[in-house]
C-alpha cells in the first residue's frame, strides 16, 4: 500500500488525510504538537461564502497608515522593520489593483460556491462534528457604512458566489449598542465550533485507519526519486512514498528546506487573537455576528461568544501581546452589550498562512511532493475542499 505523510494536523492537513485515506493510501499525518494546534483552535468558524473577499482589495492599504495612528485599527504591526514582512507586504499592496483583485475574486468563486456542500461531503466520511447553518448578522455604523458592505456582498454575486443580503433596523437586535445604527442579514451561511469540528475529523480519519503522531516536528527532509525521507526535532527518521505540506503558516520553511526558496508561497503569519466570554442570556446573539469596520467576530460558542479578530504581522511562534485582547475588548464593550468582559478565557494567537497574492498553493511539487497551505483567512471554510483537491493531484501524480 502507497504510504503518504501528512505535515500538518490542522483543518487542511487533516481534510488531506481523510481523502487520501478514502482514496485507499495508507496515511500518517505527523504533527509537531499535536490536532489543532495552529491556527484550526482559536479561530471564528465562519463558514460564510457571501461574504469572503480577497484580503488584499483596492483601498485596503489605508489599514497600514490606521495601524501605525490607531491602537484599536484592525491590523497591527509590531515589528514594521522586518525586510522578510517588508518584501511580503510590497507584493500584497501590489495586488491591490481592480483588476488583480476582479482576477482573485473569480479564482476564489469556486472554492466559495462549494464551501457549504464540501462540508456536508465531509458526513460521507463519518465526521460527526455539528455544522450550523446559519444565517449572519452585520452591524454597521452609518448609511455609507451598509451601502459599501452591499456593494461588496455585490461582488461575489457577480461571480456566482449566491449572495442574499436584506437589511434591518438594528434596535431590533438586543445586543447592539447604540453606535450600530444600520444592520444587515447575510442568508444562508454557515458556522462551526472549531476545536471539536476539527477533532471530529481526525476522529473520522482515524476510524480510516489515519495514523497520528503527535511531537513530530518535522525539521528536514529529502524528497528522492523513489521515496521521501522526514526527520523530526526528536531525530526520528521516516519514510513514505509521498508527503503533502500542510503545515499552514509554518509551511514556508518546509517548503524551502524540501525543495529549495523557489518552492516557497512567500507567505507571511497573518496572527488573529481570539477570546471566549460569557454572555448575559439577554443579549446572547443566536447567529455570528460580524461588524466590519473594526473586523471584529462574535461567533456563538459553547453557550457564550467566540470573540475574535486582529491582523498581526509577526513570527508565528511569537508570545501573545495581551495588548490585542484588550483592543479587541474595547471594540466589544463599545459595539455590544451584555458579554461579560472582566472573565474572559481562552486567551489565543494563531498564525494565519497568508500568501501574498489571496490565493492558496495546491499543487505536486514533484511527482512525491506536495502542498496545501496558503488559506489566509479562509482556511477553515475552504479546508475540506483544499483536501479534496490535494487527493486527486495525489492520485493523478504519486505512480
Ligand atoms: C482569529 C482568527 C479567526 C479566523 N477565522 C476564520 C473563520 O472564521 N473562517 C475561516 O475559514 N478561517 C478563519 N481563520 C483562518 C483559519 O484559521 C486558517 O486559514 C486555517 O486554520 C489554516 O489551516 P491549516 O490547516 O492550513 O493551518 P493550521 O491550522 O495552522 O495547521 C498547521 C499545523 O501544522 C503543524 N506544523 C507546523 N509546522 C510543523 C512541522 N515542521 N512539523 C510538523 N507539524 C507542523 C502545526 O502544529 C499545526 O497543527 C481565522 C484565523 C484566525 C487567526
């Protein structure tokens, strides 16, 4: 039997192992820690195709003059003088042309149109974990504030992405304080409670006959004509005939050591922060709720809220700056009322793997090689169908 490594136990790495699985390889999937603990644990599970939109849209730049004046602006970045982030950063600015964009909206609209039914295929496999669809609610600040979400929303119709937006008095919504004056509903979305949808699907695979190893970090290799060799931090030796790189954020330097810099994605962590708070009954929101102007998500979550948000710039094993949660705290008592933000727990940073150009890498880097990584922020959402994806170039590549 063709036996393959997966690196990487996160939503994408774990999606790769349970078609490979299916698709009668024999699967071990090493991770450094163990399932879950990138950026697949702490992140929002939304699943909300309507509204996902390349990051890197025209105007966005502006973000990088708010994040040097404005604690509280949504993206940060600690460490402005690094030349790697510096060469990442000029490449996504670069992007952010109508027409890169237009180009990187229509590249995205499959995987968008899929999000939803991939994860139903996923029950096909046995994954037990509850996806709930939903619809989604949007708050807003001004009449400007809503016509530029419905144009955005108006985009992904554009390229067939179904997108149902009506609009709604926000008083009527317990929750919102007065500075929400305008609001939107998003139909038909979906949303996950990460961590336990994640473990169902490694409990899936590994009722697929999927090996974990758990401690494994992978710190160098050789990939060669007729087998793979990985070695971990431990100096344990592997070998398999084929290996997929899903190592998210971390992909980078696998990549590179594998098969050199020309292999690499260029990507950079995008850390997201995240926090779990209790919600007086009152004003529990029953759907996520999204405000855009701060990029601030509440996400129901084990019969509180899920709040997360932020884009950090940083080296993926950096400490968390409580500083963030803290922003991310303000923005929640000026915009919501009712969650408890004195005992929040779950304090989280995760790297997003972004790539410089919006688009994720999935390909056969040679006929044993291969990688699924580059999700950015959407990587929960499209995790099922990037490890639908890796399967079949596995099947038409790896003889
Ligand atoms: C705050 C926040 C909110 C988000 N909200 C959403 C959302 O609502 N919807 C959505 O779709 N996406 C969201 N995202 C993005 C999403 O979390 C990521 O795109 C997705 O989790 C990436 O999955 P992955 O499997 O590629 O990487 P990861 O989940 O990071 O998994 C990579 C795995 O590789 C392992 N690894 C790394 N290096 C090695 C090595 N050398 N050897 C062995 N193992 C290794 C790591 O331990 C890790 O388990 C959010 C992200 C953040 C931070």
């Amino acid at each position: 039997m063709t036996h393959i490594a997966v690196v990487g136990a996160g939503m994408v790495g774990l999606a790769s192992a349970l078609n490979l699985a299916d698709a009668g390889y024999d699967v071990t999937v090493l991770d450094r820690k163990g399932v879950a603990a990138g950026a697949s644990w702490g992140n929002a599970g939304f699943i909300c195709p309507s509204m996902t939109f390349p990051l890197s849209a025209p105007g966005e730049w502006k973000n990088g003059f708010d994040a040097v004046t404005n604690r509280d602006a949504p993206l940060a970045l600690p460490q402005p003088f690094n030349p790697k982030l510096w060469k990442f950063l000029t490449t996504f600015t670069l992007q952010m042309t109508e027409k890169k964009f237009k180009r990187a909206v229509d590249e995205l609209a499959p995987d968008l149109k899929d999000s939803i039914a991939s994860f139903e295929r996923l029950k096909d496999f046995g994954v037990e974990g509850k996806f709930n669809h939903s619809d989604f609610t949007v708050g807003l600040g001004s009449e400007a504030e809503l016509h530029h979400f419905i144009e955005e929303t108006g985009i992904n119709r554009d390229a067939g992405v179904p997108s149902v937006v009506e609009t709604f008095d926000p008083r009527e919504k317990p929750y919102f304080t007065d500075l929400v004056t305008h609001g939107a509903i998003v139909k038909d979305q979906a949303y996950i409670d990460p961590p336990a949808f994640v473990q169902s699907i490694a409990d899936a695979a590994q009722k697929l006959g999927v090996k974990i190893v758990t401690d494994a970090e992978i710190v160098t290799g050789h990939v060669g004509a007729d087998a793979v060799g990985l070695v971990d931090a431990q100096g344990r030796s592997y070998s398999f005939d084929g290996v997929v790189i899903a190592a998210g954020a971390w992909s980078d330097e696998l990549l590179r050591k594998l098969h050199g810099k020309s292999a690499t994605i260029g990507m950079a962590a995008g850390r997201g922060y995240s926090f779990t708070a209790q919600v007086d009954p009152e004003y529990l929101p029953t759907t996520p709720v999204y405000l855009p102007t701060t990029r601030v998500v509440f996400t129901p979550y084990r019969g509180g809220v899920r709040v997360g948000g932020t884009m950090e710039f940083l080296d993926p094993d950096a400490p968390l700056r409580p500083e963030r949660i803290e922003s991310m705290k303000r923005v929640a008592s000026k915009y919501m009322k009712g969650i408890d933000l004195e005992n929040t727990t779950d304090h989280w940073v995760g790297p997003r793997p972004v790539s410089p150009t919006g688009p994720p890498k999935i390909e056969a880097l040679s006929p044993r090689s291969f990688v699924a990584a580059g999700h950015g922020m959407w990587g929960i959402a499209h995790g099922p169908r990037a490890g639908e994806q890796i399967a079949q170039i596995v099947k038409r590549t790896l003889k």
